[in-house]
C-alpha cells in the first residue's frame, strides 16, 4: 500500500506557533475563551493529577499550545518567575472592542489601545497567568521609511516627557 505524503506543517497551521507553560492551564483555556474568542481544540491531561499536558486553541487562524507548569520538565510560568520576556501579539479587526472584553474576562489592562506609529492601533493587557498580550487592528499601509520616521519623532516624545519627568522631581 502506497503511504500518503505527508505536510511538513499540519493542515492549518502556521510555520510559528507560540507555545506558552501557563500555571492553571485548565482556566486560562477558560480565560482564552471568554477573552479572544478561542476555541479549544486538544487538551491532554495527566491521567493521575489531572493537569493540563498539552494543549491547544485556536484564536482567529491561528494556533495556541500551552502545557502546565511543571518543576519537573524545567516548565515555570510567568507567575513563578514573577514576569514574562516575552508576549503574544494577536491581530484583532476591532482592538478596542478586544481589549474591553479581555479585560472584563480578569485580563490587567497595561496599555490602552491607541493609534501607533507603525500602522497598528495597538493595546496590551496581561492575563490572570501572567503573559503579555499585544491586541492590535492594523489601520494603516507604510513604508518602512515612513514607520522609522515615525519612530524617530515617537522617540524625541519620549526624551521630552523623561526631561520633564526630572525636571519634576527636582
């Protein structure tokens, strides 16, 4: 019998998926659900404790993995280690409506959604499990001329508000 080839990417994937360790696996789902509208596609659990081994949601079309935390594999969370170093950025058609129900699902708001430079109206919030989510809704088509114009003109604003911030103190 001839074997079927198979993709070197599953159907429906992308060549990049985040994978995050998350500890409360099992209610983050719950929070990726009411907060993006995730839908949840695999979950493997530990037949003897229960916990989360791996699973996975899809937000818009796009896949999300996550495992529990686990001293034993090396796997802490961003609770645990009391911060992340990393996010997700997640393309939304509306950012603002986005952000107002993840934060209403328990998501801390960090950046209110605003017009930026690069193109993007972009906000940030960080879930109830400590990972950092980037929501934008691209608005605008730039060059890469016009984004670093606007990024030199957003930096001398931020030199401005840090002077000002000082000369406050003093």
């Amino acid at each position: 019998m001839a074997s079927k080839k198979v993709k070197p990417v599953p159907e429906g994937y992308h060549t990049l998926t985040p994978h995050i360790i998350v500890k409360g696996a099992a209610k983050a789902i719950e929070f990726y659900k009411k907060a993006f509208g995730a839908e949840e596609t695999l979950c493997l659990k530990d037949p003897n404790t229960g916990s989360v081994c791996h699973a996975e949601v899809k937000i818009g079309d796009s896949y999300l993995m996550m495992c529990e935390e686990n001293e034993q594999w090396g796997a802490k969370s961003p609770v645990t280690l009391g911060g992340t170093a990393s996010s997700v950025h997640l393309y939304v058609k509306d950012v603002d409506a986005v952000f107002a129900k993840a934060v209403k699902a328990g998501g801390k708001p960090e950046m209110e959604p605003a017009d930026q430079f690069w193109g993007d109206r972009h906000g940030v919030v960080v879930d109830p499990f400590g990972h950092r989510w980037g929501l934008a809704t691209h608005i605008r088509d730039l060059t890469a001329e016009q984004i670093e114009e606007g990024a030199k003109k957003w930096r001398k604003e931020q030199e401005a508000c840090q002077k000002k911030a000082v000369a406050a103190k003093k």
